[in-house]
C-alpha cells in the first residue's frame, strides 16, 4: 500500500482492529470516513455479511469502495482484490492429502483430519471451508475422514491453542489439521508442536510467525497458501486512486491475485 501510495502520488491513512471479527468496531471506523475527507476507501471486511450496510453507505455517500483479502456478501463495492479461495480450497485440501502420503499414512488406514476456523461469518474462510470439505472425497482414500465438528477459535488466538491441544487429545488418530486463515494456522501450529505431534500434518493459510517457526524445524511436516498480500495492496491503491481521480474502474470487478504453497523445502524462497 505504501509503495501504491508512492506511485499514485496520494495519501493512504491505514487503521483496524485487533481481533478478527470485530465489526462493530470496524463500522464505527467507516463511518468516520467521510468526515476525514476521504476521496476512496479500502476495506479488508471484518465480517462478510455485517459489514455490507457500511459499504452500501459508503457508496451511498459517493465513495469508491474497494476490498482486499475478505470479500463482501453484496455488491456495493467497485472491485476487489483477493485470492480464489474456492480455488486455494481445494489446493489446501490437495496438498493435505499429499503431505500425509508423504509422511507414511497408509491409504488403507483409518485417520481422522481436523478443520480449524475463526469464525464462520467470513465469506473468505467459508469459501476455503466449504472448497475442502467438497473436495475432500475427491482426493483423499475413503479410510481417511474429515471431521465436521469444526474446531472455531472466534478470533481468540490464546484460546485458539487451547481449542486444539484438547481436540487433539480428545479425537482417535488425528493425522491432519487444516487451518483455514492466518490465526488457525499459527495456533494449529503451535498446539502440534507444543504436543510434540510430529505425525500430524498441518496445511493452512498465511505465513505467520508461529508457522515459520514450524516450517524450520524440518521434523514436522507442515504447508501453508501464501497469499500475494502485496499485490492486494498496491493494486487496490492504484485502482483507489484511479477513482477518485476521474471515476475509473479496474476492468474486472474480482481480481484473483493468486498463492503459493510454501513448505519447509521452499519457504525461504
């Protein structure tokens, strides 16, 4: 965004919340927009569904509106910057099913593979959730079951680690978990190494802190989508821009800026 900003000669104010979900806060930000001045408005939605009235608003007030990273449940936005996630759903999902082959879970055995949320109010993490559980039976053998009772930490980080050291206790054979955004990852991360669970694979999203760590110690077998967050930033600045200078509009309404898996062989890369 700042590189953005640099290019297109403008100014960017950046703010948010501090914990996953928190609309209400977020709504009580946007509507302080107008009064700031603001030419254009860029919006990671803190919840896909209660954030639609502020950006209606938004649009109401002739505000551009663009989104990065989380998509909205309507249409009042002019273009948005975000991953596939159907997409990256399934190739979650995909490598999930590889990294157990490769870490010597027989297909014929029997094993169970968690799913590990925030919040289901986001139409980003439903998206990935509900691409995996439709491709689930599609790559993985029939022996291998993924758990529908999913593990949903609502934005609690601490208790995110807690949620899965006792799932994990708690459930037969756990093989896998799937982490559906940056803060399950990180939490689905530390719990399995705090556990000391080396044969259970964790894909996820995001490249956090708490994964790098697990990415570098080479026992555990871990693979997470690494999303072009670069490229939702700068490009959602130039289109910003481009609107509040003279009412342009990116040609596409959805831009997929892509992902990459990244694992311990080529996280560094």
């Amino acid at each position: 965004m700042k590189d953005g900003a640099a290019k297109a000669d403008v100014n960017v104010y950046v703010g948010g919340v501090m914990k996953d979900g928190d609309w209400e806060l977020q709504r009580d930000m946007v509507k302080e927009l107008p009064g700031k001045k603001a030419d254009a408005v860029i919006l990671a939605p803190a919840d896909s569904s209660n954030m639609t009235a502020s950006a209606k608003t938004l649009r109401e007030q002739k505000l551009p509106v663009f989104l990065v990273d989380t998509a909205l449940s309507s249409n009042d936005y002019d273009a948005a910057f975000l991953t596939d996630n159907l997409e990256a759903g399934a190739e979650v999902c995909q490598q999930m099913v590889e990294q157990m082959k490769a870490s010597g879970v027989k297909e014929s055995e029997e094993a169970t593979v968690l799913v590990h949320v925030s919040t289901l109010a986001s139409t980003t993490i439903s998206d990935r959730l509900n691409s995996i559980m439709a491709n689930w039976g599609k790559f993985a053998s029939a022996s291998w079951k993924i758990e529908h009772d999913y593990i949903i930490n609502y934005g609690d980080e601490a208790g995110a680690f807690k949620l899965v050291t006792e799932k994990i206790k708690n459930t037969h054979n756990v093989k896998g978990i799937i982490a559906c955004n940056n803060g399950s990852t990180n939490a689905t991360v530390e719990a399995v190494m705090a556990a000391g669970r080396k044969d259970i694979v964790v894909t996820g999203f995001d490249l956090g802190k708490k994964t790098l760590l697990g990415l570098e110690d080479k026992n555990y077998s871990i693979a997470v989508a690494v999303q072009n967050q670069y490229k939702m930033g700068y490009e959602a600045v130039m289109a910003a821009a481009a609107a509040a200078k003279d009412g342009s509009k990116p040609a596409q309404k959805l831009v997929n800026t892509g992902i990459r898996m990244a694992d311990k062989n080529n996280y560094k890369k």
